[in-house]
C-alpha cells in the first residue's frame, strides 16, 4: 500500500473551545490581525476571541473588508494592516472567504508578490489559527485560498504547505442562526468535496476512508438540511463532516466540478457549493460511463445510486439556474483549460455536456 498522507493542522473540537483552549493562542506571539466578515460580531465567535486574547494579554485588531468572494485588493489591504499593526499571527473566522483571504493575508505580511497568482509562496508566512463558522469549505484544515482572477475571470486557487493554519477550533454553536440557505449550500460544497476527493489521481486509501467518513456524517444530517431544523448535535455533526472532506481535498484536491462552478460564481454570482451542486450529479453520471469501478466506489460511499443522488442534491437546491449555450460552452473551454488531478478525463464537448444538462436551456 503506497500513499502520501500531510495534515499539519491541529484540530480542537467541541462547544466552547476557543474560551477553554486560551493558552493555545499564547505560542504565536503578542499581537493577532482578526480576519473575519461582519457577522461575527453577531454570532459570538468574536466575542470568544477576544476573551481568549484577553486573558493572555494579547493584543489584537479586526480586519472585516473581505468580500464574499475574496479579491487581491483586499487581501493585499488585510496585508498592509498586518504590518503596520506588526501582527505576530492571524486569526481567521467566518466561513471560506475570511479563511480563504486570511491565508493570502499571511503570506503577504511576510512576502513581496507582484502577481499573487504566480508568486512561489515561500515558508516565511504568518501563522494562523482558524475557527469556522460555516460548515462546508473546508479551508481550515487545508493549503489552499481561492481567490477572484479578475484578469483570468474566474476563482483561481494560490496553494502552499506554509499556508496550512497551525490551529483549526470547531465549535458548532456560531451556527446556531446560520440562514437555511447559506447551511444547505456550505453542506454541499463538502459532500463535493469528499465526492470529488475520490476521483483524484492523488486519492489513495486513507483520504478515501475519509472521504467515506465526511459522506455518512453529512448524510446522516440530510432530514436536517432538508426541513431546515437543527440541533446543536447536528451543527456540530456538520462542521465535523465539513473539515473531514476538507482533509481529503488538502491531499487530492478537487475535480472540474469546482472550475466549471467557478463560471457559474464568478459570471453570476451563485454561491460557490451551490455550484458544485448543481453541476455534481451529472458529472459523477458521466465518470461512471467513463470509469465504472472508480465510479462505483463514490456511489457505495455515498450509499445510493446515481438517480437518488440526484434527487436528494434537487430537494436541497430547489429551481435551478438556466443559462444559453454560447456562455455554457465558454465556461467549457475555460475548465478545459485546468488542471485538475481528476483520475477520469473529460474533453471541453464533455464539460459543455455536463453544464447542458445541470444548468442549460
């Protein structure tokens, strides 16, 4: 058995975590950039955070700026304040864009990148501390940020060992009033994360068994997505599920799921695991045409067959996006040209296929 397994994360699991765990923070140093989105302020988990730099004496300032979607402007500005704050370390918490831009912020407080895209991320990168409060991205427990390529038009991802956070806090109560929309949408981006993990030419044994893992937890909660009613069990069952398929894609990475999705987020704004779930049923069609056994294997993970799949992602999603040819072909040829790692290969006709079939007219 051949494989190469890397997670440096530490994970620190459980209600009240960040309160209890205070002394972790002390490691990284005197002074710590929150990066975070407005809400949470609202949802408790600043209020956690700053009571755990409070006792230890730390001090700290807030970068909130970070768009949905996180762009180099404002990456670059969360850098600026890094070093002019001289931030010893980064606190991310939110959902993928505070996390995902937190990362970029670490590595420009550290490092000149004329281009963020091509720039060699080097090791000289702040360490970071990351607390989620969405349950589907992920990017607490893995190298990677996506960030907008407004020049490329589309989400492009910058990735580098150093960009693993040091520390990944799960407590599910900042989940308590997430919206019904934003819980669904989160959930799927990480059951396509664990789905896409195991078409990965890099998926081995152990990111697999993960995979398995991430798909019953998040399985097990689909009454739960479905009428929209929560338990504090259950959010925390979803966070836990959500860093699980996170560590698989920190090995494997992703499939053309996510650069076709890219189109849909970047063009008209439809919420990156939307995305991945619009477009996720009828790829995993066409793998298993292409790859039977491959394929197979995702499906006996997920315990059900292709037409199940289909219909339990449709209750979730609700009435979809419809969008013209010309543009479904021009996103085609843009995944064409990724690289993804997918073990399955799709010519640009077949990606157009996918997008026809998901979202055409």
């Amino acid at each position: 058995m051949d494989f190469n397994f890397y997670m440096p994360t530490r994970i620190v699991c459980g209600k009240d975590c960040v309160v209890k765990n205070a002394p972790l923070f002390r490691t990284f140093g005197k002074r710590a950039l929150i990066v975070t989105g407005k809400s949470s302020a609202k949802n408790g988990s600043l209020t956690d955070i700053t009571t755990a730099l409070n006792a230890n004496g730390q001090e700290h300032t807030v970068f909130d700026e970070v768009p949905n979607n996180p762009t180099v402007q404002s990456v670059r500005k969360g850098a600026a304040l890094a070093r002019s704050f001289g931030a010893d370390f980064i606190i991310a918490v939110g959902g993928g864009s505070p996390m995902d831009a937190a990362k970029a912020i670490a590595m420009l407080a550290c490092q000149e990148a004329a281009d963020i895209f091509s720039h060699p991320i080097g090791k000289d990168v702040l360490p970071m501390v990351h607390i989620p409060t969405t349950a589907g991205t992920g990017s607490e427990v893995t190298p990677y940020a996506i960030l907008t390529n407004d020049e490329k038009e589309t989400k492009q991802s910058i990735s580098a060992p150093s960009l693993f956070p040091q520390i990944a806090f799960l407590d599910g109560k900042y989940m308590e009033n997430l919206p019904q929309h934003v819980t669904v949408n989160t959930a799927i981006d990480a059951i396509s994360h664990a789905v896409e993990g195991m078409l990965s030419q890099a998926a081995g044994e152990l990111s697999d068994a993960l995979a398995r893992e991430a798909l019953r937890i998040l399985f097990g909660e689909y009454e739960c997505l479905r009428k929209g009613s929560y338990s504090p069990e259950s959010r925390q069952n979803l966070l836990y599920g959500a860093a699980v398929a996170g560590m698989v894609i920190a090995n494997t990475g992703t499939s053309p799921v996510h650069t076709l999705g890219y189109s849909l987020t970047y063009y008209h704004g439809v919420p990156h695991g939307r995305a991945n779930g619009l477009l996720l049923p009828a790829f995993l069609e066409h793998c298993l045409q292409k790859d039977k056994p491959r394929t197979g294997r995702v499906y006996a993970a997920l315990g059900m067959g292709a037409e199940e799949f289909s219909e339990k992602l449709a209750l979730l999603l609700g009435e979809r996006e419809h969008y013209a040819d010309a543009e479904l072909r021009s996103w085609a040829h843009k995944a064409a040209q990724s690289r993804k790692k997918c073990a399955i290969s799709f010519t640009e006709e077949e990606l157009f296929a996918v997008l026809k079939e998901s979202v055409g007219r």
